[in-house]
C-alpha cells in the first residue's frame, strides 16, 4: 500500500460547536491506483486530502506512508513528506502570472537543485508529457484554461512525485476541456504509474477512477475498487 489511513478525524471549531468534517475514516491506497472522491459539497473531500498531502494536521488517527508511519506532530516530518512525495493540483490553477509556462515549472525545480539549464530541461520535458511542448515561452494569460491546467499539472509533477492530488482539477473547465485533462491524468498513472487522488463533482470524471469513493458527512458512504492487488505491487 502507498499509503494507509486509520481512523482518521478532523474536528472544526464552529460558532454553532464542533464539527467533523473527516470522522474515524479508514482508507488503504494501493500503488498505482487512481482514486476518485465524490460527494455533496461539504462531505469533508477537501479536508480529507488535504490531510493524505500532510497539508492539514488530523485531530486524531494515523496515516502509514510506504509501510511507515509518518509522525503527524513533527511539522519538519510532514514537510519532508510532502516536498519529496506529493504534487498538487487545484481547480484554479494558481500559475505565477508574470512566469512563462517552462519558468513556472522551473521556479518549482529550483527548490531542489540551482542548475538552471538542467532546470529549464527538465521543465520542457515535464510540458512534453501534458502535450504542451508548443507553449512553452507563453504567459499564462496566453494560454487557455485546459492549457493552463496542463502547465499545473507539469509543475505538480516537479517533485517526481508518487502521489498526485487534485482538488476539482476540471471544475474551471468546459466537458470537452475536461476530458483531455482527464485523458493527461491516466497517461500519468498509467505510464509514470503515479497514484493519483481526485476530487470531482462530476460522475463522468470520476469514472476515470480505478477506485471510486463516495464521500458523506465526512465518512466513507461507497468505496468501489477495481484494482487487483498482484497487479499493482
Ligand atoms: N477551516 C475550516 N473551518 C471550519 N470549518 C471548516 C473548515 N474547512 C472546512 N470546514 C467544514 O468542514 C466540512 C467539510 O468541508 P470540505 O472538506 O471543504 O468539504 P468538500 O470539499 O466535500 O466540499 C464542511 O462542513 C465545512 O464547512
Ligand atoms: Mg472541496
């Protein structure tokens, strides 16, 4: 398993009391998978992975990372869990608007490593894979909304990441935008075999997933899993 979640809670204070937006959920994610999330708005799927990211600290549980179990208290432990492992995507694309497409990729190689030319190749290969190897020296105003999702996808992917979250990746875009998003997505878990975790409103992206979750006032309501243990290991 990539990662093993047990029992996890988190707990918001509110005006009118607390409230657990996630509630002693439980959830194993094998390597390779794709895993759709579904589920009224405010079923908890944001905050659910936002925790799987190490973005948000859980009240309670624990998450087993690659067999090991990541100490949630340590901020410096979850910091080095998300920078060496996980990549983001979100449904607004948050690009840096006074960056090229390949220099909003390199920005997110150069946390790691200062050689700018071996950065600026390794950006153009990342916009290869999205298929926008054609726009690369554009500003994300040049681009349209499928495009600039691309350029976030290519950056989420900076980091080599094992596990790829996207939070409504297609929610800004048109059904036949979405689709190819879609399409960027499965190339990425097929061929890369990066686990992937999407969050979507939309029941035709959600069949993109090998594993499909439902989502309802912060537990687990429907959990459908095709992926067969001996292939993915
Ligand atoms: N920072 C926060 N403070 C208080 N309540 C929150 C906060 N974030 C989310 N919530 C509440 O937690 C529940 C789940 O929210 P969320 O995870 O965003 O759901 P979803 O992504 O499914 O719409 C909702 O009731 C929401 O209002
Ligand atoms: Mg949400």
């Amino acid at each position: 398993m990539l990662i093993q979640i047990k029992n996890l809670t988190k707990t918001y204070q509110r005006h009118d009391g607390a409230i657990n937006a996630v509630d002693n959920l439980s959830l194993d994610i094998p390597k390779g998978s794709f895993v759709t999330i579904t589920g009224a708005s405010g079923s908890g799927k944001t905050t659910l992975l936002l925790m799987l990211g190490g973005l948000l600290r859980p009240t309670s549980g624990k998450m087993v990372y690659n067999g090991n179990e990541i100490n949630l208290h340590k901020e410096e432990e979850l910091a080095n869990f998300r920078s060496n492992h996980v990549g983001f995507v979100m449904q607004s694309f948050a690009l840096i608007p006074y960056l090229t497409a390949v220099e909003n990729i390199m920005i997110a190689l150069n946390v790691k490593n200062s050689d700018k030319a071996k950065n600026r190749k390794g950006a153009l290969e990342l916009l290869e894979w999205v298929g926008l190897d054609d726009r690369t020296t554009h500003y994300p105003k040049e681009l349209s909304a499928g495009q600039q999702q691309r350029v976030a996808i290519a950056r989420a992917l900076a980091n080599n990441p094992d596990l790829l979250l996207a939070d409504e990746p297609t929610g800004n875009l048109d059904p036949g935008l979405s689709e190819e998003i879609l399409g960027v997505l499965k190339e990425i878990n097929q061929n890369h075999n990066t686990t992937i975790v999407m969050v979507t409103h939309s029941p035709m992206a959600a069949e993109y997933g090998n594993t499909k979750i439902q989502m309802k006032n912060g537990k687990l309501h429907t959990h459908v899993s095709n992926v067969i243990a001996e292939q993915i290991n």
